[in-house]
C-alpha cells in the first residue's frame, strides 16, 4: 500500500494488485466488481476511489486513512511499551465493525476474509471494512501466503443469507485455498468448497472481538476450546481473559448493561 498526494493536497492510498494479465476480458470483469463494490454505500465501508489498469501496472485507490489499520496499530519497536487501546476505541471499532458487516450481510454480500488488516481506522478511530470481494484478484496478481504475526493491543500479560455473485468469491476464505488455512480468522467451514455465508463473517467478527476485549491473538487450539463449547462451561471466563489494562472498565460496563 502506498501514500499518493495530488497537487491539491488530498492524499489517497493506493494498493498494487500486481499482474493479472491484459486481457480484454480481465478487464471488464474486473471494472465491473469494482463498479459494483461501489454502489454499496455506508459509513464503516471503505469506498473505492477509483482504479488503474495498464500493460504492467494494476492499481487500487482508496481514501487514505492516517491510522492505518487494526493490525498495524499493535505493532510496535520491541523494547518499547505496549500499546495501550482504551476501551471507548475497542468499543467503538467493535461495533462500527459490527455495522459494516451487518450493511453487507443486508445486501446478501459476504465479506470472506475478515482480518485486522482490513480494518481500516479513521483519526477518531472509526473503522472501515475494507477489501471486501477485491481480496480474490489482488490473491491472484500478488500470489504468496499472507503473514499471520501475533499481535498485541494492551500489556503484554494479558492473559446467512446467501453471497449476491459479484462478491461470491470474496476473500481467500473459499475453496481449499491453502492460504486461507493460515488464517485464524476464517470459519473452519470456509475452507471447504461450500456456498459463501454471513456466517463466516460472524465466526471472524467474534474472532476480532477476542482479540480486542483480550489484547492479544489466541492461539487454535484456544480457539478451538471456544468453538466447542468449553467456554459455556464457564461462565466469567471472559472476564477472566479481559486484558487488565481494562478490566476494570469492562467490568463497568457489563454492570450498567
């Protein structure tokens, strides 16, 4: 992803989706899911800004967003203290996150590859869903399996409806591809040649949410502890796993609701 600034001073980010081939064909398929991504509308989307496509250069421009995303904001210099997200920015990208997806799933659209890196935060920290149905094409131009790095939000000892076919493929989540097993974000069912599903989204969506009420990245076979029903069992056990740089505030919350 890279930085542009016109000559009037707007800045825009631009992301290289590398070779895709210059066939006619490509190009009008592409053209129109861009078109088609467009048209949805809504305050925690991302919008595209336009496109590129040239002989060797494939391009896609988006608003430029200085805080970057959710994964990049719990990276820091090691040696240095752990970046501490409060609660009203967890809260808030939570459910703006929640509003985005639900706008999608209302338009029979699935997002598929939900991920810290495809959420976009604005300078209050508003976040924007991005790379929704565009995932596919830059997967085929840029190739590779993505980097999954854990990731840290607080102190270091803190514990559907059916898919419309534009976004049909949306996302590397769907059939067998082996990056998608890399991911902890994805349904476990996504990675079988099934019909995309909101649900999916749900499963990623309450992935992100673990991740932000807990301030790091659990591990798959937490995961899989959750997703069998032992969290059930106990009943406080996320209380218990709130980062404590906000466990109080959770605690709060929780109280007032």
């Amino acid at each position: 992803m890279y930085k542009a600034v016109l000559a009037d001073g707007t800045a825009l980010a631009v992301r290289r989706i590398g070779e895709t081939g210059g066939a006619v064909e490509k190009l009008r398929d592409f053209e129109a899911q861009v078109r088609t991504i467009a048209k949805l509308r809504h305050p925690n989307l991302l919008s595209i800004r336009g496109f590129y496509w040239g002989a060797d250069e494939k391009l896609l421009i988006y608003d430029y967003l200085p805080n970057g995303s959710l994964a990049n904001i719990s990276y820091r210099k090691m040696g240095t203290s752990p970046f501490h997200l409060p609660w009203e920015n967890r809260l808030r990208i939570a459910r703006g996150v929640a509003r985005g997806l639900a706008y999608l799933h209302e338009k029979k659209c699935v997002h598929g590859n939900v991920k810290p890196s495809n959420i976009l935060l604005r300078h209050d920290m508003e976040p924007l869903v991005g790379d929704f149905a565009i995932e596919r094409l830059v997967a085929g131009g840029g190739g590779g399996t993505p980097s999954f790095s854990a990731r840290h939000f607080g102190n270091a000892g803190s514990g559907g409806p059916a898919a419309s076919p534009c976004l049909s493929c949306g996302g590397a989540a769907g059939g067998g591809d082996s990056s998608a097993a890399a991911s902890p974000y994805h349904a476990p069912e996504s990675l079988k040649n099934l019909k995309p599903s909101s649900k999916w989204d749900v499963y990623s969506f309450g992935v992100l949410l673990l991740e932000l009420l807990a301030g790091r990245v659990f591990s798959a076979a937490e995961l899989c502890q959750w997703s069998g029903g032992f969290a059930a069992e106990e009943g406080h056990r996320v209380l218990r796993m709130v980062d404590p740089a906000i466990r109080g505030d959770v605690v709060g919350t929780t109280r007032t609701s």
